[in-house]
C-alpha cells in the first residue's frame, strides 16, 4: 500500500476536522512549506466593542474573524525558527523523505482540541465574558507531545514523502 504524499495527508486529516471556521492549505513549492492556516469567525454581542489587530474597532452585530497558521517547513532549505513568531505552531520535515506519519496525526489530533477550545474562547472574549484583553490561540507543546507518544510506533517510523512537482 502506497502512502499518500505529505501535502494529499494534510489535506485528509484537514477535511476530517469538526470546525465550523476556514481551513485552508497552501503550498509554496519553491520555498518547500506548507502552510495550514485557520480562521474562525464570530458575531460582536450587543453594546461590546472589539478592537482587531489594525486597530479598527468592530461594533456589535458585526463578523469578528481570527486567523493563523501551521507552518511545515524543509529542515534542508529553511530555517524554521525564524518564523516561529509568526506562525502558531511549526514542524520541520526532513527534505523529499517528508514527515513523520505520527508527527502529522498527532497534531490534528490535538488539534481538534485546540480548534474547539479556541472557538469557545472567541466567542467568549466577543461577548464580554472573558477577562482578557487580548484573544489569542496558544499551541500548547505538552498537549501535543502527549498526542505524539500516544501514536502507534509503526506510524512514527512511517514517513509521508514530500510531494513531487
């Protein structure tokens, strides 16, 4: 059994998720990255003012959008840590071999989580009820790795390739 390639693997754990915001997948073949990036939307309450980060305020009744992304990246080409700070999370891949099966699937397993959480703590910094001043995702590490042991051994000696162009 042939795997999928690593940007057709994303793409189906992607189109499994129960998320009721944009997701979207994009590949840059020049630079070898993939992006995988997120956007979840929700309505301002009544008499609750939003400010977003252009520092434009957003009235109630109006759509409040939140976007970021995934970065994958080539360990062979780029070096990824300087685009942590601009990107929730990033995985390196090891050139044409690709990724870790297990890599991929634990990180959408946690995801799920996150996109759930994350849609809840939307809602509830739009509506007033939360205390934060800013709303922003977090990627929580431990959460990930604990999804990372939980995958089955073959799945972590299992690499999905980088696709050909």
């Amino acid at each position: 059994m042939t795997l999928p390639n690593m940007l057709d693997y994303i793409g189906d754990k992607m189109d499994a998720l129960d998320f009721d915001g944009d997701l979207e997948l994009n590949w840059d073949k020049q630079a070898h990255v993939i992006e995988v990036e997120l956007t979840m939307y929700v309505d301002a309450a009544e008499g609750y003012e939003v400010e977003d980060q252009d520092g434009q305020d957003v009235s109630a009744g109006n759509e409040v959008d939140y976007a970021d992304a995934i970065l994958f990246y080539d360990r062979t080409r780029v070096k990824g840590e300087d685009y942590r700070d601009n990107y929730l999370a990033i995985f390196g891949f090891s050139g044409k071999k690709g990724i870790e099966q297990a890599q991929v699937d634990a990180l959408f397993t946690y995801m799920q989580d996150l996109l759930d959480d994350g849609q809840s703590d939307l809602f509830d910094f739009v509506d007033g009820t939360s205390d934060a001043e800013t709303f922003e995702l977090t990627f929580d590490q431990a959460k990930y790795d604990a999804a990372y042991a939980a995958q089955p051994n073959a799945t972590k000696q299992t690499f999905l390739a980088y696709p050909k162009f």
